[in-house]
C-alpha cells in the first residue's frame, strides 16, 4: 500500500476524514464541527510518500461529506435564527 500508517490510525490527522467517507453516521456534531478542512486538505497534499488513488480518492470523499454537514448544519442553523426573527417581528 501507498500511505503512511500514522495518516489512518484512530487518532491520526485524517482519522475523522476516512471515518467519514466510510461510516459517516459514526461521526457526532462536535466531532464534525472540530475538525478543519484546510488542514486536512494541506496535509493531503503535503503527505510523506505516494499515496494510492484509490485511498486519496475515499479521502476526497471523505472531505466533501464533512463540508457538506458543516454547510447543512450552517443552513439549519440560519433557518432557526430566521424563524425566530420572524416570530418576533409577528408580535
């Protein structure tokens, strides 16, 4: 295999990245909202050997699911925050 074994491990930089592209229910909020997709971007890039397509392209994967939570639960929450201004423009 082409990846470096400390990039995959349970508390590795990508571990919340992989879990995503595989299990993504396991993921919780607060693990979603922690973690940086900038720096797991950058260190995607920057990796120590090769890295196997077939493993870049599940943790491509895996950082377009956590973007797409983060930018659903910026929705929700901006849906709320409207709601409630409209509730109390009402009264």
């Amino acid at each position: 295999m082409f990846y470096s074994d400390s990039i995959l491990t349970k508390k590795g930089a990508l571990s919340s990245i992989w879990l995503a592209a595989h299990w993504d229910r396991k993921l919780s909020k607060q693990q979603i909202t922690q973690t940086d997709i900038e720096a797991s971007v950058e260190i995607l890039k920057e990796s120590v050997g090769p890295v196997a397509l077939r493993i870049s392209g599940h943790l491509l994967l895996g950082v377009v699911k956590i973007y797409w939570r983060k930018t659903k639960y910026l929705l929700d929450d901006c849906n709320d925050a409207f709601m409630k201004i409209k509730l109390v423009m009402k009264m």
